[in-house]
C-alpha cells in the first residue's frame, strides 16, 4: 500500500496539478476564453486532452510524467484544479493586456 505522503506528493506534482500538459492547454484554453464561467471548461477539456497524451504515450512505452503508478484517472482531479488555476491566470491577463472589460 501507498502512503499518504507519496499519493500527495504524485497529486500535487508532474502528474498531478504541475502536468506540463495540462498546463500548456489549460493556458492557450484559457486565452481563448471569452467568458469568466468558461474557464473551469477549459480546465476541464485540458485535463482530459492530458489525459488522453499521457495514455497515448504510456501505449508508445514511454512511462508517465510524473512517474506516477495507478491508473490516469486517479491523477484527473488535481490535473482539473491545475489547469483551470492557469486558464483563470491567462484568462486575466489577458483581460489586463488587451483591455477587454
């Protein structure tokens, strides 16, 4: 069995809510969001199409970022909360840049 200070440390980390993945399309998600109630969709379609990478490249042999054990959609939640953190960062910045209200 796991302890809780490695579960915590997979979830809070690469394969949790610091995924490079999720991350990058939480953020280009979130520059094109045009309202403030879409930006936990596009937390949301970011942690899935994460998923579905990480998924895609454990099939090709290359072990999960993160290095994590157990299944993708135990990590899904933290990816969620990681990306839409970024989308609603992008999201207000770019607000701030552009000048939109």
């Amino acid at each position: 069995m796991t302890d809780p200070a490695h579960a915590y440390i997979v979830l809070l980390g690469l394969a949790g809510m610091l995924n490079p993945f999720a991350l990058a399309i939480g953020g280009v998600l979130g520059w094109y969001a045009d309202q403030k109630r879409k930006i936990v969709i596009a937390g949301f379609a970011a942690a899935v199409t994460s998923l579905i990478l990480d998924i895609a490249i454990n099939l090709a042999g290359i072990p999960p970022v993160g290095g994590y054990e157990g299944g993708a959609l135990a990590v899904f939640p933290a990816r969620w909360i990681g990306a839409s953190l970024v989308a609603a960062i992008v999201f207000a910045l770019r607000r701030q840049v552009i000048g939109r209200n």
